[in-house]
C-alpha cells in the first residue's frame, strides 16, 4: 500500500495504469512486425488471454491490434 501511494504522488498514476500503458506501448510496437500474430503480440507484453488483450487494447487505442496492424503499422518495404 506504502508503495502503491509513492508510485501515484510520484508519477501521477497507479502502478496498473502505468503497467497497462507500457504494455500498450510495447503491444504497438510489436504489431508492426507483421511476422507475428496477435496471440504472440499478446503474450509477449503480458497477457495470456488474446481476447482480453484485444478489448484492452481496443479500451486503450480505440482501435482493434488488428485494425491499429492495417492502419497504423509501418510495413517493411
């Protein structure tokens, strides 16, 4: 708990959001690597459930992985 209030004084979020935020972050950077598929992005950022990382990633973004994947990742070319 003594923690939990450093963290939050410190960077202004919860250790949770500051974890999710992270996992995103990394979640959109992998799905640019169009050699993986969603389950590993998923599972390489945290989360063991690929649907539930969906709808997280949907509640953080705004978008599906596979809808930020076609619109937003940058293909090697």
């Amino acid at each position: 708990n003594h923690f939990s209030s450093l963290f939050h004084d410190y960077t202004g979020l919860t250790f949770s959001e500051f974890l999710s935020e992270k996992r995103m972050a990394a979640a959109k950077s992998l799905l640019g690597d169009l050699t993986l598929n969603i389950s590993e992005v998923a599972f390489r950022v945290g989360y063991s459930d690929a649907g539930y990382f969906t709808r997280r990633f949907r509640q953080a973004t705004g978008a599906s992985p596979r809808e930020w994947r076609e619109n937003f990742a940058v293909s090697p070319r």
